[in-house]
C-alpha cells in the first residue's frame, strides 16, 4: 500500500512537472514568439543576415520604398528617396533601430501567433506597411539640408500623421560605403536624429518659458524689461545677443532677448518651470501611436544658481530637446492644446487583402489649457508677422520661434520650430552647427512647408 502511494506522489509530480514545463513553453511562446519567427537564421526572411523576403513598404502616395524581389530587398530607384527615407524605412541589417522594417519586422514578415509567418511561405511575402510620410516632401527637406547634419519633422497637427521624418547624416542603402564605420563624416549614420537625437534648444525654449509665464504671472502682458545687453542675476551675469532697450513681454520674445527671459525665469523659479516642462512633456518617456519612443527632453534645476536658472529660462544650461517632442508641442499650440500624437504607419495589408488602420490618439502628457495655447500661438505668430517677416514663409500665415543654441565645439545649432495658420502642419528643423536660426534651421523650414502647404 505504501509503495503503490509513493508511486502515485512520483507521478503525480512528473505529471506536475511536465504542466509547469508546457505552461512555462506557453509563457515564452507567447511572449517571444514572434522574436522566434523572425530571427537572423530564418533563412524564409534573412540571407546572410540581411532581409530578403518581407512585405513592400509604400509612402503615403503608394510610391514603393522598399520590397522584396527574387529573394532580394530592394530600394526605390531614386538615390533622393532613398537617403531621404532611409532613416524611416530602416536599413536591411536592422542597425537602424527606429526604423520601420526593424521595428515592424513581426508585421512585414505576417507573422500571426497561430500560423506563424506561413502567409509568408504561402504567398511568398509578408504584410505591406503603407506609410504616412510623403517622399517628396522628404526630398525636398534633405535637399534643403544640403549636405549639414541635422533633422527635419513635420507633421499634421490634426490627424497627427508624419509627412516628412528626415535625418542627416545618411547613407544609401543600395550603395553602402565601405568606410561608413570609419569616416567622420557618417559618425551617428544609425541613428535617426528626429527620434534619437538631443539638442541644446537655445531660444526656442522661450516658448517653454512664455508658457509658464502666461500661467503664472497674471501682468506679463503690462510687464516691461530693460535689456542694457545683459542681466545682472545677483550672483552672476546673462548676456543678450542685442542691446534692446525697453521691451514688453510680446516685443521681448519677437526680439528674443536673453535679458528679458532670463529675468522672467528666475522671477518664476525652478518649481513652476520645472512644472510647466513636465505639462509639456519634458522629463518623461512619452506615449507614442506605434511610433518608436523618442528621447526624452530634458531639464533638470536641481540645486541652481540665480544665474544657472537665467540661462537655462533661454534654453541654454544642461537643457536638452528632441525635434520630435518639440514638433509635437508646436501640434499642441497650434491645436489650442491638444495634442494629436503623430505616427507614421498609416495602415498595413495582407497578402488576403485585409487592412488594418492606425487610428489618431491623443496624447495625455503634452497639453495646455486652450486661452494659454491660444495666447502663445499669438506671440508665436506675432514672432513672424513683426519680426522674422511673412515674406520669409509667403502664403502660410507662419507661427514660430528660431533658436542659436550655443555649443561647446563649433558654429550654434540652428532651430526652428513653428505651424501654419492655413494648413494644419507643424515643423521642427534643427541643423547641426549651422549658425543662426533665422539664417539656416527657418531656411530648411521654410522650403519644406512651402512644399507641404502649397
């Protein structure tokens, strides 16, 4: 009788055993499945580590830019569409992480948690991606880059779908050089500067600032500031770009003194500015309709000066930005503070001819009261109306801020960010040591708006 019972405990704990091994199977089936599937040794979708076989990637005019043919990956035919894309579209190799046939490779490839990826070996492709981004308007940005290192993002503000993602450096994927991991002049190729990428703002950081006082300071409008080409903080000193007398709060930000904002910044303090960065999403991982996550912006004024406070209310100090964080909360502004959280995979197709649709979200970590939104759109297009000048961006009833973010190697970064009043776009442009704002990031800006708009 023992021996039988001691015969029952045994099987009863094999029997347990191989349950928790099934169920443990099911756990990592269902949690890496899909990694499984897709794996470099797959050799149904990757030759030699590349990919070879997967669905067609379309821009948002059914222009390929990218497909499979004979077991082979290939581009669109033209080389500008190619280096204009790549950073969107993805490398073959999967060293462009943020890009959509590595981010999306589960998709491309169709692979279903029941069937796996046989659509693929039925029909010989996976899932067509069709994108939101525009090429030629890509095109047009990364000509109007002309060679500079930097990144362009514009997007709807009211659907939220991306027409152009460009980043500089790039490379073409159909001709890959033999010394890009040795040049210079490639250094950071991989990365997608739009998604990746982290600025010192300069003065676009402003609007960050003039949001927070709207906020909190209930006379700003009747405020006046003597700019004498620098700003006495008590412990230190903040220099302006210009000598502009007495200004009020809108002329101070058409004029973009250092001296008025650096005043303003350090009245405010580090616990309102620091609150008005996080409602604008500073600080935080954000939210991302199926996009890859961005980098975070970044202020910190942990244990600051007078003087450290004053810069950092311009944009300069430890502050850091993201072009597509700071296109989104231009979305925000522009659509009296709400914020549509851009995408850029518009929808995807089976080989069945079934569609899945990305729907607009909107976003619960950048939004503004819609009076203040609506006052800072005002000073925004009062930036351009009385200072920068229409006849910069014709036929757009422009809004914006520029921004010479001072660095510690070379010329300023060059920023502009900024919306339409007549089409609902916003844009954010930075480009790498390009000196002045107005002079080459509202340039860049101004060519592919002009492009998108018109």
């Amino acid at each position: 009788m023992n021996n039988t019972a001691k015969r029952a405990y045994v099987l009863l704990a094999v029997i347990a055993a191989f349950l928790a091994g099934i169920a443990l199977l099911m756990f990592f089936f269902i949690k890496d499945g899909a990694s499984w599937a897709t794996n470099k040794a797959n050799r149904h979708i990757y030759t030699n580590g590349s990919i070879s076989s997967a669905g067609a990637v379309y821009d948002c005019n059914n222009e390929v830019l990218a497909k499979s043919v004979d077991g082979k990956r290939r581009y669109n035919d033209s080389r500008e569409v190619r280096m204009s894309t790549l950073h969107t579209v993805g490398d073959l190799n999967g060293f462009i992480a943020t890009g959509v046939q590595y981010t999306y490779r589960n998709t491309l490839t169709g692979y279903d948690f029941i069937d796996g990826i046989s659509s693929m070996v039925q029909y010989g492709q996976g899932n067509d991606i069709y994108l939101t981004i525009d090429s030629s308007v890509c095109r047009t940005a990364y000509s109007a880059l002309n060679g500079r290192n930097g990144a362009v993002c514009v997007y709807n503000y009211q659907t939220g779908k991306i027409v152009c993602m460009v980043s500089s450096p790039t490379y073409d994927p159909k001709n890959k050089p033999s010394d890009i991991d040795t040049n210079s002049k490639y250094a950071g190729v991989y990365l997608n500067r739009v998604l990746s990428g982290v600025y010192t703002p300069g003065s676009i950081f402003k609007i960050v600032t003039a949001v927070c006082a709207v906020e909190n300071t209930p006379d700003i409008y009747s405020r006046s500031f003597n700019c004498t080409g620098q700003y006495s903080t008590g412990d230190g000193v903040v220099k302006c770009n210009g000598t502009h007398g007495k200004v009020n709060f809108e002329q101070a930000l058409n004029h973009s003194c250092n001296s008025a904002f650096a005043q303003i910044a350090i009245e405010l303090g580090s616990e309102k500015l620091t609150a008005t960065a996080k409602e604008l999403g500073f600080n935080i991982k954000l939210d991302t309709n199926g996009i890859a996550t961005p980098a975070k912006s970044v202020l910190s004024l942990d244990n600051t000066t007078k003087t450290d406070l004053g810069w950092a209310g311009i944009g300069q100090y430890t502050t850091l930005v993201n072009p597509y964080h700071m296109a989104s909360i231009m979305g925000c502004i522009a659509n009296s503070g709400t914020t549509v959280e851009p995408y850029v995979v518009d929808f995807v197709k089976t080989p069945k001819g079934r569609t899945t649709q990305t729907k607009a979200q909107i976003s619960k970590q950048i939004s503004l009261a819609p009076d203040v939104a609506d006052k800072i759109k005002k000073l925004l297009r009062s930036d351009v109306e009385n200072y920068y000048g229409d006849n910069r961006f014709p036929n757009l009833e422009m809004c914006g801020k520029t921004g010479t973010a001072q660095v510690d190697d070379g010329e300023p970064h060059s920023w502009f960010v900024g919306f339409s009043q007549k089409s609902p776009y916003a844009v954010a442009v930075v480009v790498e040591n390009g000196g002045t704002g107005l002079s080459a990031a509202g340039i860049v800006a101004n060519k592919v708006m002009q492009k998108v708009c018109n």
